[in-house]
C-alpha cells in the first residue's frame, strides 16, 4: 500500500477528531508530504491542526532534525495561544505520555524538558515554537517498524517494537486531545 493510500481516510477523522474537541481547535489540514508540519500550520493560523503522512525537513528542539520514519511515524503541530509558562513543554508531553499509556501501561516516562521515553529510548518529542502570540506545537512520535540509522540504534524506539500495533490515525485521536488538554492553563 502507498503512503497515499494509507492516508486517504484521515482527512475525516482529522474533521471528526477536530469537531469533537471543539475550541480551541477549528480546522485542520492532512498533507501526504510535507517539509515541517510547524511551518504548514503555522502558515494556517491558531486553531489549526496539520498532519503529514510524511514530513521530510522536521525539526526538533536546540535546532536537532526529527529522523524522518515515512508510513512509520506519525508527525503533527497543533497552533494553539502562546504562553508564558515554560512548565507547559513538560505538561505536553506529560499529556502525550498519558494518552499513549492505555496501551503501554507503566512503560513510559517524561525525560524533561520535552521527551517522552519508552523504556528509557526516545518513542516521541515536542517541539513549541512561539511568536506573535500564537505557539506551534509540533510532534513526532515513532509508530511503525523502523530501520533505525546507526546513530539511533539503541536510542530510538517504536510502538510496533514495544509491541504495539497500531494505525497513525488512532495515536493522533488518542494524543491530540491530550496535547490540547495540556496546554491549557
């Protein structure tokens, strides 16, 4: 199956997902390819929710790249208000590590400021980025079988390696809730 292929459902969950938290969220965007999904819903505004079926320029905290997984990560940004609150990072991930623990139940932690850890490699990272009043928060989460490059080995891990299997689409409807949840005072 196409990474096309594999997506071609998610604008309607992303319509129902979006519906079904309401404010702060109004609309979202599913792109099969994209270079940062940061950039895409940043150019869209607050409220908006962009997914990419493949994120090929994405970025992550103190200018690092995020590894791109293809059909075997999930990559999305949420642009919701800014804030001044640091401790807001932590709680993302706090929320993301939360969301994914009905599947991985007492496996996962927090590495502040931002990672979150599944037995103690790196299963996802938050990126916030603000100005002009509005943050976009990136994440990436590794869902899939993957490859890893020698310099993730031992370092990186997915859900499918913990032995989870599980579409993208599902972890988005689990996290996105969570992530919003999180950011809000």
């Amino acid at each position: 199956m196409s990474d096309l292929d594999s997506i071609r459902h998610w604008p309607d969950r992303l319509e129902t997902l979006i519906e079904r938290i309401g404010t702060p969220l109004v609309h979202g965007r599913v792109m099969a390819t994209c270079g940062s999904t940061q950039d895409a819903a940043n150019a869209m505004g607050l409220g908006s929710v962009v997914v990419a079926g493949r994120q090929t320029a994405g970025r992550g905290q103190r200018g690092n790249q995020w590894i791109d997984t293809g059909e075997a990560g999930l990559a999305f940004s949420v642009v919701l208000p800014a804030t001044t609150q640091p401790e807001r990072s932590r709680a993302v991930a706090s929320g993301i590590a939360v969301a994914l623990g009905d599947v991985l139940p007492r496996r996962l932690r927090v590495k502040a400021p931002n990672d979150v850890l599944l037995d103690g490699r790196k299963l996802a990272g938050v990126l916030i980025e603000q100005s002009d009043g509005i943050a976009v928060i990136g994440v990436g989460i590794n869902v899939g079988p993957i490859d890893w490059p020698a310099e993730l080995q031992g370092q990186a891990i997915s859900l499918h390696e913990a032995g989870v299997e599980i579409d993208r689409i599902e972890v988005l409807e689990m996290v996105v809730p969570m992530v919003v949840d999180a950011w809000q005072p």
